[in-house]
C-alpha cells in the first residue's frame, strides 16, 4: 500500500472499503502537471526560508522535473493504490531520491496544492474552450459572409414569422459565441492562483520567500498568473472560479444546443432547408434510408450533463462551514466532464458548420408563403400611406384569412378584390411590399454587415 501523508496519531488500519470510497486519484491524476508547479515553488520557497538546503532543493527539483517530462509526454498515470495524486507525486519524489523527499511537504497543506492546481487546471483549459470559439466564430462568420444575401425564414413560436437573411440568422449565433469568448476572456484575467496558505491559516515562510521563488520559478509559470496568498482562509475554502467557469461553460453549451436544435429541425424533411454534413451522421441498424443527426442530437443531449455539473458544485458548496472539508473533493469531476465535453463539441461544431449545405430551392419554395410578407404589408400602408398601424394591422390579417379561406393568393387577387380591403391597396402596393427583396432592404434599424471578430 502506497505511504499516506498523514496517520501518525492513528493506531487502527484504515478501513479498505472506506480508503477505496474515499480515493481521489483515478480522477485528479488530471492535475499532475498543476501539482508539480506546486512542488517545485514550494521547494524554492523552503530553501529561501532555510528549511531545506540548496542541494536538498537540487535533488527534489530534479525529480519534479522528470514527473513533469512523463506528465508532458503522457507517460505519467493514476497510481491505483495512491490516495490522490499529491500524495502519488510525493511518493515517486521519495522513490527517486530517499529521504529528501520527506522534507517536501514541510509548511504545506494539501488544501493548499488541490487549489493551486485547479486553477492552474481551469487558466490551461480556459484558454483550449476559447481557442475553440474563436476556431467555430471563424467558420460560422465564413458562412454567414458566404450567405449574405440568401433570404431565409426567421420564426416566433416555431412558425414562419418574417423574411431575414441566412447571414442574419447566423450573426445571431456569431454575437452568443462572441460572448461567450468575453466571459472567457474576462474569466481568465480575473484568475489567480495562489500559494502560501497553508491548510488554512497561512505558513511560517515569508511572502518574500514565496515571491522569490515564484520569480525562480517564471519559465515553468510564466504562461500563469501565481501570487503569495493573502486570505490563506478564502483560499482553501473557496470553489468560486470552478462555479463561475462551469456557469459559463453551462451557457456555451445552451447556444451549442440551441444551434443543434434548429439544425435538427431545419434538416427534417419537413423544413429541409439545410443539409448535413455525412461526416457526422449516423444511420440505422434497421431502416437503411436513414441519416440521423446523431451528433447535434448528442451535444443536445449533453446539455443536462452540463447543467448538472454546474449544480453539483453549487449544491456541495452551498451549506459547507470555512475553510476545507471533504466534501470539496467532489468539485473535480464535474469540472473535468465539462471542460472535456465542451471542448470537444467546439471542435467538432466548427468542422460541421464548415460543411453546412443550404439547400435554396426549397428556401426560395418556401418564401413564396405571402404570410411571411404580412408584416411588411402593413408596415407599408403606415409608412407610404400614413395609415395608423391598428388599421393596417387589422386590414392585413383580414386580407390573410381572406385568401386562406378563398384559398387564392393576394398577388393575384384584382384591385377592386384588394381595394375591399383598403382604398390604398391594390395590387401594384402588394407587388411592391409582399416579396422577399423587400422585406429585407425595408429593415433599416439593423446592420446586414458581418460583425468582426474579437479574441479570435
């Protein structure tokens, strides 16, 4: 059995049933590279504080750097029989160079390094989610600048309200993405990692010895923002930064599922306005016409996971007295699941919609609805014909019923038929106001220009 941290004042074995329950290695391995920067600071730190002696620092170094190599090169695993991966790390230390390594953990508490490296975990992997942004931002405004002037439907309540552009129903998903990139990024240059806190109340080492070695420490760190702990307290006891991170990848994750929803839909056959890549389909092991959207319907699906990890951690958090407790230990794997998943979704999302087909014909079949042009009928008796929009509203949706009761087009209805209606219609104004053209270029509050991009 691997050595423990800890167990000096106990005189009874622990319980295997209970040390299996209560192992945390087989999940927080995933900090190994976050720990190690841990260790290697704090051997630093013992040196400037006299606590170790330089050669010891040398030796423990040295170990350190070689778990990192393996950790880097993905050669580092989960020791099974280790309680958690501070405890695995500190074991190999002592494997490696003997007595030395029993030194390490001098002044230093474990809740100290599982913080340490979490935030370290959440600055790396932060940086991978907005990397995987900016990649699917790219594509989706290449598309929307490929589709700029393709007319498609835009709905209310799931039924055709108005004509926009196709580049305009994908702006809307360009400005979610884009800020979810500012929460990231805002995210990110709020986030300091700290050491020097001890379990809870802070170490004998002085600040000018941590702030030393964290300068020794600058190539391993410097991509890291890491200061000396000033509430050694909320240091160990706060899981804020993993509950902001998990809310904003819980909203990245909405706007995925939404997109993968009106994809879903919008490629039915019922809609078929778009038409979805192979790649990431699937069919049926019994009906061979099938296409499934298997992998939208997947990130749709995720969305509970997503969500539930977001609450797992604020309902851990939320009744826990100060500082550390156990129960903190349960913040990792929802953590983990989230960042792995949301991860993966952005870089397949981006491919996907990269080879996104339109089908326009029957978008242009489809714009033939004169429903769709209802809007813009009344909006043009107001405009040009200083009809008050109650009227106008009122006129058109009898004009509407009228033709589906009488099952006839209005662009093909006489001018006395139209004029019945309102002496200002007739069927040269419907011509003008009832088309897709129009519709759009009738719409001046809003821009038609693709939006830039930022942190892309």
């Amino acid at each position: 059995m691997a050595k423990k941290l800890w167990g000096g004042r106990f005189k009874k074995k622990i319980d295997r049933d209970f040390e299996e329950f209560s192992k945390s290695v087989q999940y927080d391995y995933k900090l190994a590279e976050f720990d190690t920067y841990h260790s290697l600071i704090h051997a630093q730190a013992l040196t400037y504080a006299g606590i170790i002696t330089k050669k010891e620092a040398d030796k423990i170094s040295a170990a350190l750097k070689m778990i990192l190599r393996q950790v880097k090169a993905g050669k580092f695993k989960p020791d099974s029989s280790a309680e958690d991966i501070h405890t695995q790390i500190h074991n190999r230390v002592q494997n490696q160079i003997g007595h030395p390594a029993a030194k390490l953990h001098s002044l230093r508490s474990r809740n100290d390094q599982v913080v340490f490296g979490e935030k370290l975990y959440c600055m790396t992997f932060a940086k991978e989610i907005l990397g995987g942004l900016s990649s699917l931002l790219k594509n989706v405004k290449s598309r929307a600048a490929g589709h700029k002037n393709c007319a498609f439907i835009g709905y209310t309540h799931t039924r055709r309200a108005q004509v926009i552009l196709f580049g305009q129903y994908l702006q809307a998903y360009i400005s979610m993405f884009q800020n979810d990139a500012d929460r990231i990024d805002k995210f990110l240059h709020g986030l300091t990692a700290y050491i020097g806190a001890g379990a809870l109340a802070g170490t004998s080492i002085t600040k000018q010895a941590y702030a030393k070695a964290i300068g020794a420490m600058g190539s391993f760190i410097k991509e890291f923002n890491v200061k000396v702990a000033e509430n050694a307290l909320d240091n160990v006891s706060g899981r804020d930064f993993i509950v902001e991170f998990l809310s904003i990848l819980s909203i990245v994750q909405m706007h995925l599922s939404r997109l993968s929803e009106d994809l879903i839909l919008y490629s039915t056959k019922e809609f078929g306005f778009v038409d979805l890549p192979e790649e990431f389909c699937t069919g049926s092991s019994l009906m061979p016409h099938k296409k499934n959207p298997d992998f939208l319907e997947l990130v749709r699906g995720y969305t509970g996971r997503i969500y539930g990890n977001l609450i797992s951690v604020l309902t851990m958090m939320k009744g826990l007295p100060l500082s550390y407790n156990r129960d903190m230990q349960l913040d990792k794997e929802p953590l983990f699941s989230s960042v792995e998943i949301v991860s993966t979704e952005l870089k397949i999302m981006a491919k996907f919609i990269g080879k996104l087909k339109l089908n326009k014909l029957v978008i242009e079949k489809a714009l033939e609805d004169e429903s769709l042009y209802a809007t813009e009928l009344a909006e043009y008796l107001v405009v040009k014909e200083k009809v008050a929009f109650g009227d106008a509203h009122d006129l058109v949706g009898k004009l509407i019923r009228y033709s589906e009761d009488k099952n006839s087009k209005i662009k093909s209805m006489s001018d006395e038929e139209l004029s019945r209606f309102h002496k200002s219609l007739n069927k040269k104004v419907v011509n003008k106001a009832m088309n897709a053209k129009y519709a759009v270029e009738s719409k001046k509050s809003i821009s038609r220009k693709v939006p830039k991009i930022k942190n892309a």
